[in-house]
C-alpha cells in the first residue's frame, strides 16, 4: 500500500533531506560497498558475519534512500514569508507559558510547529500531530489551552507567535 499523504516541510526541512539523500547516496552506499568487499575477500559466506553485518547495512541505507525519495514525491514546502503571526500554524514559532495545573508552577518555553517529519524536540520543534502542537494549531496570542499529556493536563498561554 502506497502512502499519498502530503509531506509538509519547511524550507530548511527540505535542504536537510536533500542533504541526507545526498550523503547516504554518495558517502554511505561506497562505505557499505567497501565493507562488503572487504567482508567477501574473508571467503566462506555461510559463517561471516561481517558480510551478514554489511548487507544489513545496505538494506538499511537503501530503505532510508527509498523513504526519503517516496517523501520528496510528497512534498509541500511551506512558504514561511506568506505565514501571517496572527495565530499558530505549521511554521509558526511560539513562545508560551506552560502551567501545570496541579502543581500551579509555570515555566516559558518555545515551540516551532513542523511536519512530522521535522521534529526535533531538543531544539523545540514539535510536529503539528503531537497533543501539544495539534491543540496549539489556530490559537492566538492570550489564548489558553489545556492539552492532555503524558504528565498530565497542561495549560498553554500563547505569548508571542512569530514566523
């Protein structure tokens, strides 16, 4: 079954994959080739397990090559300068106070909302299907959100919403 959902990404989202096509076709498949070579000249393949160990290599980085060349199929950039600040939308960066409810105690933090395919929740990029980021989605500044998490319930207060 072939999946025809659209792939949102941002500009830079877009360069990352390219970039990661790149690598994985230029670097990673003549490393992985070289290994097997190597893995080859050891002779008898029925206990090697460095030829066993490199075409699983293979299999992964051409799996990964076949994915991200499916997704660039897919893809929708999203034009980040047409991207108004007046509510939260994929693109869109945050700044929010997050207030648990049980405890009272509140701390800011920053969001950019991203495809699923961008995520990085170390650097503050949440995808628009997570609990936060979907409720987030069409709020404006001094909106309130409750979001249901893993911790519990959270109250979002949007502050500042940017491009």
């Amino acid at each position: 079954m072939t999946n025809n959902k659209q792939i949102l990404l941002t500009k830079d989202g877009l360069e990352k994959l390219k970039v990661e096509l790149d690598e994985l076709k230029t670097v990673k498949r003549k490393e992985v080739s070289e290994k097997i070579k190597v893995a080859l000249s050891f002779g008898d393949l029925s206990e090697n397990s460095e030829y066993d160990e490199a075409k699983n290599e293979q299999a992964i980085v051409e799996a990964r090559i076949a994915d991200i060349e499916a997704m660039l199929k897919r893809v929708k950039v999203i034009d980040e300068s047409e991207l108004s600040s007046e509510n939260i939308h994929i693109g869109s960066k945050a700044e929010l106070r997050v207030t648990n409810p049980a405890t009272g105690e509140s701390q800011i933090v920053n969001y950019k909302i991203v495809g699923s395919n961008e995520v990085d929740p170390i650097n503050g990029c949440i995808s628009d299907e997570s609990a936060v980021g979907k409720a987030l989605l069409g709020h404006s500044i001094g909106e309130r959100v409750k979001v249901e998490v893993p911790a519990g319930t959270m109250e979002y207060e949007v502050l500042t919403i940017s491009k």
